[in-house]
C-alpha cells in the first residue's frame, strides 16, 4: 500500500458494511419514503452497481483487508488513525 498509510482499509470496510446492509429487506423502500421515490431510485441505481464491484472485488481477493507486511505495527504507521 506505499508508505504512508491512509484510510483507505477503513474506507472499505465502511463501503463493505453498507453494501451488507443494503441488502436488507426494506432498505429500497425505506430510501423511496425518506427520500422520493425519484430521488431514491436515482441513488440505488447508482448503488447498486457500485456495490456489486465492490463485493465482487472483495470476493476475488482477500489481499484488501490484510496488514502490511513491509509497515512497523505501531500506532505512529496506523492508517486508521486520527491524523492518518
């Protein structure tokens, strides 16, 4: 991942975990009745592939959630940090 670590793990974890709950029944039409059903279907429509690269990314390699190896694991080097 270079040098510098920078969020992007968490970035797809957080990316990860939204897809998961987008599959929850009711998520469709809870988004139609917060936010129209124009708006929502307009923002699924996008959603939804998105989600289905990121799944099928995750699902092909299991390299994205691991450490890296070549880093120190000390907190100064954690992507996931407050300052990054």
């Amino acid at each position: 991942m270079g040098v510098k670590r920078n969020g992007a793990r968490t970035f797809l974890n957080v990316v990860k975990a939204a897809c998961q709950l987008s599959h929850i029944p009711g998520f469709r039409a809870g988004l139609d009745k917060i936010l129209s059903p124009t708006v929502g279907a307009e923002l699924f429509g996008f959603w939804e592939p998105f989600c289905q690269y990121v799944e099928s990314l995750i699902a092909l390699d299991d390299y994205w959630n691991k450490r890296d190896a070549t880093l120190p694991d000390a907190a100064e080097g954690d992507e996931d940090g407050p300052f990054g």
